[in-house]
C-alpha cells in the first residue's frame, strides 16, 4: 500500500450533483485520488464499509474506478459492489445502494453534460439512503479538500470489471454485479408489465432514445426483452464514452432525431429520451411535446392507476422554479404538497420521512420513493402504465388534464457561459430592488409578491437560503431566476417562466407565445437581453 503525499487540492465543492469538471481536469496527476480521499476522510475513513460503484460509461469512467478500487482497498474497505464493465445507471446504483444494505456508492458520471476527453466528467457521492450526499456531508468533502495531505492506493494490477463474481484487491472484495438485472426485477415489481405486454403486442409503437448513453441497456431489457417491444424500439442503445458524440441531454434541442420522428403524423404512438446516467427523462406523444412539469402533474393525477401505486400517494414534492401545475393536483387529491430548493437531495428528508412518495423537477426529473434519485425509465414506465390502463393517447391525457385541472404554461430559458461576475451582479442587482417591485406593473402585469427563495426543511429544520429569486404576477403567473450550480463554464442563468390559464378556451396556445408578456415584464424588470448583450436564450425548454 503507499501512502502518497500529496498538496491540498484548495477547496473542490461538490455541487447539487457531486463535482462536475472538465475530464481533462479530473485526468490531471492526483486530481481524482485527492478528491475520492477527501471523500472517504468526510464519511469517517472507509474501514469495513461496503460501497457501490459503478457509472454512465463516458470516458475516463472505468479508469477512474481501477483508481477508485485500489484506493477503498487501502482505505480499508471491507467490500465494493461495482457494476460490470464499471457501469450502472444512477437509480440502479441507488437501487444497490438501498438494497444491498451499503455504506453508499461512489457515481461516476456527469450526467446529461457531454463526454469524451474534452468532455465533462463527474464524481458524486451518495449516502447510505441511496440519495445525492445531504449538504453537510458535501460541506464536510471540501473541507477536507482543503486540509488533505496524502491519499492512500493500493499498489495493486487493474482488477477485471468485465467478469461477474468476487474477487480480492488486497483485503477487500471486489463483486463484479450486472447493472441491469436487479434494476429490472424491481422496476417489474412496480408496474403491470402483463398489460403493457399487451399493449407492445397490439402494434402501439414507441421510440426510445437512449443518446449512446447508460439507459441503452436497461432499455432493451425492459421494454424489448420484458416487454416485448420490436427490436429497434430503443435507439442509441450502446453506451459510448463520448456519446457517439451526442449531448446526451434528454430535452428537445438535444433530442432532435426523437423529436424530429414524433412530429410526423404517422410517427410513432410514444417517444422518450433520458439522459448520460440515466435519471432524467423527456417524454413526447405523437405531434405532443409533454412539459417536465406537466408530466409531473399527470403522472401525480394518474399513480393511482398503477399497481405500485394503488394505494394512492402519501404527499408529492416538487422544486421551486418547478410549474405548480402539479400543486393543484395535490389540492384536488387532498394530499401535501412541498415546494423545495433545486436538486434532487431535498427530496430525499421527505420520502425518508414518509411525507412524499413522488417529487420532481422542471429539468426532465421525476422519480418516487422506490429509490432516492430521480429515474428516467421509471417516468417513462409510469406514462406507458397510465396509457395502458386509460386507452389514451399522450395528446388526449394532456388536454383532458388542462381542461381539468387548467394549464400552466411553462418554459425555461437558459443564457450560458455568461461571465460569472456579470451574471452574479445581475442577480444582485435584482435581490436588491425586490421589496420595491410589489404593486407595480410591467407590461400590464402587476407583481404580487418577489422575494428569494428560503427553504426550511421540515423534516430536519435546516435552512437553505438563496435558492432563486422569485416574482410573482397577479393571476397565478410567475418568472423564476437563478444560476445553475452544475455548468463548468462560466455561469448560466435559467429564467423560468410561467404562466396560469384556467380554461376551457386558451389551453392550446403555443407556449412560448402564451408566455410572451411573461418574457417581456422580466426583460423589462431585469434589463437581462441589454446586460448580458444576448439576443436570445442559448436553450429554451
Ligand atoms: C440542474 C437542474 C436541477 C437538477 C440538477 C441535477 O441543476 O436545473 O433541477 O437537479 O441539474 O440534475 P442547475 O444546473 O440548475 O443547478
Ligand atoms: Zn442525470
């Protein structure tokens, strides 16, 4: 074993999603050792724990987890379940977390970020519930990062990932698992697969886009295998280490062959994407693009039709910047509804606790309490069970929501790689003169409220402050703006807009129109476009 000095690597703060950087920057000598140290110094030392590792695939991944490996053998770790071929989706990986009883898992991926050498590469710790590490443990990482003075590897040959069993790496036991199997046992405990089975059987088409990413796999599984789906139904189905070059960001500028397929009249019934690890998800019906946010609302509307579900959901959670069209679900079905900061670690108090058993973002996030992360194919499912069961198309689920339930209209407009400092006095300059903007109007919009986002966690009583600055319109419509805390180039800001239509008439309206007094008070409130010096949003979802 060596003990190798090493400098402090001054202060790497894990995010909302562990650390993201650009994979050269992980690749540089002591980086990744320097970084999982700290790791394992902030959980207490690994000595006799058992841990999980396993991720999306991109490159650098399986030469990150030999390095990993030999690093928790000299730790002292007694066990690591690691996913063949270092793979495992990220709700798998919180799945063997979960029910394997472990200390946590160790996930290598950058989520829907690009990969590849120039690409971007992530390292994220989940804890011993299965879900993203709470803020007190990433707070406890960077402190070691700046403290840390050597790291401990074994020196020891590369084990080999690619067979499933047990071996030994010094003391502690290397098993070699198959990532899909057990991820698939589960997730056909939750639905019906004998009517979607039927369904599949019946000619209903689907195209599921797996963007070269982790999915591919588990997707042929389930839905080809399992479910009996044509051959073909999953594309992309082989996880590259850059992606085959895609941005495997599951939206619909990065999905465009998906997107371009269902906009056809005789494209297929169902379309779906999810992203690099596997937790995010897009879904699309035949000429019918399904809002995050809206998909979250159904999906809350109809549980109860799913078998996993039959008993009816304990509370639902969703992210502030997040449509509230799922708010007014849960008012309907007399159940709580929680409104959290961005990132999916907030949500795990809640299910843990029991208050929530379905939460999701606007950012193509949904997921329930089966595991403690957000989980695309589970989204995916969760639609094709409610189809199945209400014999209805994607289009006529949504327009019989909207004429229930009314319409939020929604849309997020991101502004990247802005220079940090412009955007963070942007943002200042905005908190600054929010107590003036109550009772004034812009473009005949009269704002009713604008604070910045407070969250006080109900469950452990901790207080996350700074979490977006919110201005409320009269009439239930809003814009949202925050930076993202997961870019690795300059900062981004993500304008979040919406807008509340009760019906029945202007539920059908193009949202970006429907929004367009929306876009154009912010711009008036903000002076946004004249600041930054962009014409237009670099991504709108
Ligand atoms: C983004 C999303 C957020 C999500 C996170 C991790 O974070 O907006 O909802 O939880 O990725 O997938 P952001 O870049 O906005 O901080
Ligand atoms: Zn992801």
């Amino acid at each position: 074993m060596a003990s190798i000095v090493t400098a402090p690597i001054q202060g790497q703060k894990p995010g909302t999603s562990g650390l993201r950087k650009k994979t050269r920057e992980f690749m540089a000598p002591a980086f990744l050792e320097n970084f999982v140290q700290s790791i394992l110094d902030a959980i207490g030392g690994a000595a006799g724990k058992t841990l999980v590792l396993g991720g999306d695939g991109r490159f650098f991944g399986e030469e990150a987890a030999q390095v990993i490996l030999k690093m928790a053998a000299a730790n002292g770790a007694a066990r690591v379940i690691v996913g063949q071929g270092a793979w495992l989706s990220t709700p798998a990986a919180s799945h063997l977390i979960r029910t394997r009883g472990t200390d946590g898992g160790i996930i290598l991926s950058a989520s829907h970020n690009p990969g590849g050498p120039d690409g971007d590469f992530g390292v994220k710790f989940n804890a011993a519930n299965g879900g993203p590490a709470p803020e007190v443990l990433t707070d406890a990482i960077y402190a070691k990062t700046l403290e840390l003075t050597r790291y401990l590897k074994l020196e020891a040959p590369d084990v080999n990932l690619t067979a499933i069993g047990e071996s030994h790496l010094g003391e502690m036991v290397v098993e070699v698992v198959d990532p899909v199997m057990a991820y698939a046992d589960m997730i056909e405990s939750l639905f019906d697969f004998k009517s979607l089975r039927g369904l599949f059987h019946e000619g209903f088409t689907m195209r599921m886009d797996a963007m070269c990413a982790i999915t591919g796999p588990y997707a042929v599984e389930i839905f080809e295998n399992r479910l009996g789906a044509p051959k073909g139904t999953v594309t992309h189905k082989t996880p590259l280490p850059d992606f085959g070059g895609m941005h495997p960001d599951p939206n619909p500028t990065w999905a465009h062959e998906l997107m371009a397929e269902m906009i056809g009249e005789s494209g297929p019934d169902f379309g779906a994407a999810s992203d690099g690890d596997g937790d995010r998800n897009m879904i699309v019906g035949r000429q019918c693009y399904v809002s995050p946010s809206d998909s979250l609302a159904v999906i809350a509307a109809n549980a109860h039709l799913v078998p996993g579900y039959a008993a009816g959901l304990k509370g639902v959670a969703r992210s502030m910047p997040t449509s509230a069209a799922v708010d007014r679900v849960a008012a309907s079905l007399g159940i709580d509804y929680y409104e959290t900061p961005t990132g999916w670690k907030f949500f795990g108090n809640l299910m843990d606790a029991g208050r929530v058993n379905l939460c999701g973002e606007e950012s193509f996030g949904t997921g329930s309490d089966h595991v403690r992360e957000k989980d695309g194919l589970w989204a995916i499912l969760m639609w094709l069970n409610i189809i199945t069961v209400r014999g209805q198309g994607v289009a006529e689920i949504l327009a019989d929501h909207w004429a229930r339930f009314g319409r939020n209209y929604y849309s997020r407009h991101d502004y990247e790689a802005l220079p940090k400092d412009q955007a963070e006095a942007l943002l200042r300059d905005l908190v600054d003169r929010l107590d003036g903007l109550n009772g004034q109007s812009f473009q005949g919009l009269t704002v009713s409220g604008a604070d910045e986002f407070s969250y006080s966690d109900p469950v452990d009583g901790s207080v996350s402050a700074h979490q977006g600055v919110r201005i409320l319109f009269e009439g239930g419509s809003r814009v949202v703006l925050r930076l993202s805390g997961t870019g690795t180039e300059g900062a981004t800001l993500r304008v979040y807009l919406e807008r509340y239509v009760a019906g029945p008439d202007g539920l059908d309206a193009d949202p970006q129109e429907a929004l367009a007094p929306i876009i154009a008070a912010t711009e008036e409130i903000t002076g946004l476009k004249a600041r930054t010096g962009r014409a237009r949003p670099d991504v709108i979802t």
